[in-house]
C-alpha cells in the first residue's frame, strides 16, 4: 500500500509543480512526475500480483458520509495495469509532441493529466461508494480540459461539450445506484453494500442502473457517442490513454458490480452478450466508412469495448448455468482483453499521432506511400494492427480465443436459450472480426502502401526518439503478452472467478486446462514468424556487398503508379453498405465517368453515428428549447429565489412526511 500511496503522491506533485514552475522546469515536472509515479504504480502492482497480496486502508475523513477507505483485489490489481502502463508510455510521447506548443497551455495540460492518471487509479481502489464516487468524478472532469487542449477550434470544444454532458449522464446513474444501495446497506462502504444486496427484493434497477453508468464511460453502444467526436479532438497521446486506460473504468464498474450484487439471474448475462455484439458490430460498420484516421479508431474502441462485454456476459450465462470451466475462459478472455486492447489501441492512437506530426493531416484520402518515409513508425503501426485484428501470435488472438472456447463451450452445455445467444454470440464475434479486418487493411493500407496522394505525404517523416521509444514500449508489450498468454490465464483466474463467482478450485483447475491449450496453440503459431524473420535475415546476407538496382516493371500498365488508379476510402465502405442498405448508415455522393474521356469522377462516402443524430441530438436540441423558454426564471429578484427554495423545502417535508 505504502509504494501505490507513493506512486499518487509523485504523480499529483509533478503535475502541481508544472502549475507553478515556469521555464523549462514547469515543461517537464508533470510529465515526469507521471512517468516517475506510473513505473512506481507499476511496479507496487506487479509485486502484489507475485505475492497474491491485498493490503487494506480505511480511514476516517472530516465529511459527514463515507470514508476513505482503499483496498486491492485480484479485480483491482489488474484493471490498474492499464492505468500505470499508458502511464509510462503516453507521458514520454506528449513530451515530444507537445515541446513546440505555448508553454502555459503545456503546464496546465500536465496538471490535468496526472488528475486523470490519479483519479483513475482511485476508482480501482476505492472501497467506498461516496469515496469511489469523488475519485469517479475527478477522473472524470479532467478530460474534458484535455480534450480542449486545441481550443481555438470550434469542433474541438464542441467534442469536449459532448464528452463532459454524455460522462455526466453516467454519473447521474451511478449516484442513484449507489445511493439506493447505501439505503439499503446504511452505509457506503463495499462491504456493508455487498451484505446488503442479496438482502434487497429486487436487484435489477441497480443492475441497469449500473450498466447505464458504467456503460456510457466505456464506450458501449449506444451510448458511445463520445468517443468518436472526442478522440479525433484530443492531443493523441491524450487519446491513447483515454481509449485504452480510461474507458477500462466503465468496464471495471460493471465487474466491480457484479462482484457486489451477487449471482443475478441468466438475462443479466444475455443482456450483455446482446449489448457487446451490437456495440461490436455498430462499431465496425460505422468505423469502416471513416476517412480519418483517429475516427475509425474510435470506433474500434467501441466494437473492442463489445468484445468485453460479449466476454463477460457469456461467462455470466455459462456460470448460471453451472459452467465452470466455460465461465472461467470467457471471463479469463474479457479479463485479458481489457489488457490487450490498452496495449494495442494506445500503440495505434499513437501511432496515429506520428502520421498527423510527419504529414499533417490524419484524412486517409490524403495520405498513402507512408512506409517509405516513415518505416519506423509504418513498422509499429503494422504491428498495432496485427494485434488488434487477432492474428497469431500477437496478444489480441489469444484473448478471443479465450472467448471463442467459452462461447463454444456454453453453446454446448447449455440449453434453450442460453444455447442459442452463446452460438449467437460466437457468430457475431467471428463477423466482428472478418470487418475488423478490412477496417485495418483500410487503415493501414491506403495510409502507409501505395503511392502518395497528395504533397504533404510526400514530405512526410518520422517523429522523434521519444515518441517512437513510446510506441516501441506498447509494440514489445503486444508481442509479450502474446507469449505469455498461456501464463496469463492462470494470473487472472482469480479475477475471472470473482467476476463469474466462481468456487477457487474450480477456477484454478479450468485456468491449468486453458493454459495447456494455449501453450500448444502458442508453439503451433511461432514458426510463422520465426520463418519470416530467418527469411529476412537470410536476404540480408545473400545481398551484403552486392548492388541492388530497382526498375519498374509491366504489370499490366501499372509501371508509372498515380494516386487516380488506387483503392480509396469509399472502396472498402461501399460492399459493406451495398450489403446492409439503410441499416449501414452509409451516405453515398457519387459522380460516374461520362463521355469516352472524363475530366472528373468521383465517390466519396460519410457515415454520420446513428445514434446520435437519431437520439442524442434531439435530445439536446430539446433541452435547449426549454432551457431558452425557462429564462424568465432568472429574473434577478431575490425575494422571489428565496421563495421558492422555501416552497421546494416544503414539497420535499410533506413527501418525507407522507
């Protein structure tokens, strides 16, 4: 307890000293502070993880509700791996790509992000509802200053708006949860709530309550609104940490309430398995027609977001139905996920902001022939990529895989329903990944293959040495996780059956078949890549010392390649909206060739969210027509003010009273 108590400190000191030092002392106190308390952070995890301890503090604070009162578990130790992790690797890419903006805006943006880094590692440990709820609340307030770092443009502060009101929603939700909770319990500590709920006559309410709060920070269609208009927004390191680190804090509230309410029933389950497909699927029809870059990320946050939630409601489904093993590997397989996802989406956003610093622009359509001059960053972002479309042996494959047996597994040894939506669920996480696929082909192929599209891509270049030693950091985290992931499984059992409820030996003993089979899958994978890098190895020798000229070649024409004659965004949207119609919510404007030599043609593709030009901006459109009829309440009359608080205080009496 006493290095994670120390980890917060320098975290907190650093970005406070950033506040009021000047020069470039107060440039580099906060990220260094950061830097310094996240490896700090990291290394108190892993030593409790080693030991399988979970230290314990409470202490009584001067506010009349609650305490402060922290504490580890197996669920927390892990979902603080995100947070310290990005920790180290976001930090030491924003000292580069921030070392040429105004000095002022850069002290205070640092300030911000250790509140983030901090008030995220509180929520973890926080064992206290009202204690759990400030930390929420600091966590949450802090992104809204850093997405607004750009705040001169108007879509940026329209993208910070959007972020503060659809965190705020959540927060409403959390704070009747908890307070219904509490009035059951009387008291806000976990404790007192986990005794008391399977006391209450319905447990339902807290749960969608819950998942409505909880779900909104973690990007879970459909109410991911934010995350596509806030990540483009931010500063990428900022996007980094926010789609890898910070929307782990809804997931980690829909586990932490699982563990609290107890076993509920088979439809919690099925309710999560449902939202986890369609927030999977929403996400890649949505993100395949993006023409920029940081967009289509977004997006795959949101579908990376479903895959969670799929993970975790099957486990809930196999688990009711006397699953173990079944349970343990879907659980296992979200757990793991939650992990690989910080890793390789924080590795794409950043490398994302390498493309936007070496190009200027992140617009798909006006970049291309990328790897040539930026392999550094073209090789990590390759590697970004192979790891998020699941290809063996990088550390998204084994996390799916652990899915798709648990799906396979509950489909099997269930009935009826709970049969139907596991096969369901193991179909639509096979289509999630097939358009994951062509949605990072696109992403990577049009950015960094072919030839350039436009002056600037032809100008481009690779940043400098520390934001590629940050990518470089989260790239050998992808490869190692993939290594390690037969040892993982047995690391994150215990999580996993706190998540499922699942007895300790039971879990333990599904944990030891599921790290057998992934050993064997693991030795099966390695010689694809052995034999790629000895090939490669083998082509530098036979050609040292000799020359090697380069000449075109006929290829049907194709000896002088243009921009004109390569696959653009559109391509890759338009066969999934001729497939889906209506639903994709794929908009088309389109110009055909005329006449036998045509001066312009062309097809460009937009895909506006559905949900929130369906639902969200009318709902906001409506507030503020009420808001603009409600004015003539503010009439400045303090009589009258005074008045109404007294009608209100007594409205509330004669409902008490009542």
């Amino acid at each position: 307890m006493e290095l994670f108590l120390c980890a917060l400190v320098l975290i907190l000191a650093g970005g406070s000293l950033g506040l009021v030092l000047r020069g470039r002392t107060g440039r580099l106190a906060g990220p260094l502070g950061i830097l310094a308390g996240s490896g700090l952070g990291l290394v108190a995890v892993l030593r409790l993880l080693a030991r399988q301890e979970y230290p314990r503090l409470d202490l009584a604070w001067g506010l009349p509700v609650g305490s402060f009162s922290l504490g580890f578990d197996p669920l927390t130790l892990l979902f603080l791996l995100p947070c310290f992790g990005l920790g180290l690797a976001c930090p030491l890419y924003g000292l580069g790509a921030l070392a040429h903006e105004p000095e002022r805006k850069v002290r205070s943006h640092w300030f911000f992000f250790s509140l983030l880094v901090a008030g995220l590692a509180l929520v973890a440990v926080a064992r206290d509802g009202f204690c759990f709820l400030l930390a929420w609340e600091v966590m949450s307030l802090s992104p809204f200053f850093l997405v607004s770092f750009a705040d001169e443009k108007l879509e940026v502060r329209e993208a910070a708006w959007t972020y503060l009101v659809a965190s705020h929603l959540g927060v409403l939700a959390l704070v009747a949860m908890f307070a219904w909770l509490a009035g059951a319990a009387g008291s806000t500590h976990f404790d007192a709530l986990a005794w008391a709920a399977p006391q209450l006559a319905h447990t339902w309410p807290l749960f969608l309550l819950a998942l409505a709060g909880f779900g909104a920070k973690a990007g879970l269609a459909p109410l991911h609104v934010w995350l596509p208009e806030a990540h483009p927004a931010a500063p990428s390191h900022v996007s980094a940490f926010m789609s890898g680190a910070l929307i782990t804090a809804g997931m980690y509230g829909v586990a932490r309430i699982l563990v609290l309410l107890g076993p509920g029933p088979a439809w919690w389950g099925g309710l999560l398995l449902g939202l986890g497909l369609l927030s999977a699927l929403l996400g890649l029809a949505q993100g395949l027609a993006q023409g920029q870059m940081k967009r289509l990320l977004a997006y795959s946050s949101v579908e990376n977001a479903g895959i969670v939630f799929l993970g975790l409601g099957a486990a809930h489904l196999a688990a009711r139905g006397g699953l173990a093993p079944a349970a343990l590997l879907a659980a296992a397989g979200a757990l793991l996920h939650v992990l690989n996802h910080a890793l390789f989406k924080g590795l794409l956003f950043l490398g994302a902001g390498a493309v936007l610093h070496g190009a200027g622009t992140v617009e798909i359509s006006s970049l291309g022939g990328l790897l040539k001059r930026m392999p550094r960053t073209g090789a990590l972002f390759l590697a970004g990529t192979a790891a998020l479309a699941a290809l063996p042996p990088f550390n998204g494959f084994f996390s799916e895989l652990l899915i798709y047996l648990g799906l396979g597994q509950a489909g099997m040894g269930l009935r009826s329903a709970g049969s139907l939506a596991a096969w369901g669920g193991m179909a639509g996480l096979a289509l999630a990944g097939g358009l994951a696929l062509a949605a990072l082909a696109k992403a990577f192929g049009l950015a960094f293959l072919g030839e350039p599209r436009t002056p600037a891509a032809t100008r481009a270049h690779d940043p400098g040495r520390a934001e590629l030693a940050a990518m470089l950091l989260l790239a050998l985290g992808c490869a190692g996780m993939g290594l390690a992931a037969p040892w993982l499984v047995t690391v994150l059992a215990p999580a996993a059956a706190q998540v499922a409820h699942l007895p300790g030996m039971a879990a333990l003993d599904a944990a030891r078949d599921a790290q057998s089979l992934l050993r064997t899958v693991l030795v099966a994978a390695l010689p694809l890549p052995v034999l790629g890098l000895f090939l490669w190895a083998l082509r530098r020798r036979l050609l040292a010392g000799r020359p090697v000229g380069s000449s075109p070649t006929w290829d049907c024409g194709y000896a002088r390649p243009a921009a004109t004659m390569q696959y653009g965004p559109a391509s890759f949207a338009d066969p999934l909206a001729s497939a889906l119609g209506p639903a994709s919510g794929i908009q088309h404007d389109l110009a055909r060739p005329q006449g036998l030599f045509p001066r312009r043609a062309w097809h460009r593709v937009a895909a506006p969210d559905l949900v929130l030009d369906a639902v969200f901006r009318p709902a906001f459109g409506a507030a503020l027509w009420a808001a603009e009829h409600l004015k003539w309440l503010q009439h400045g009359r303090i009589p009258l003010y005074v008045l109404s608080i007294l009608a209100a205080l007594v409205a509330v009496l004669a409902w008490v009273l009542a």
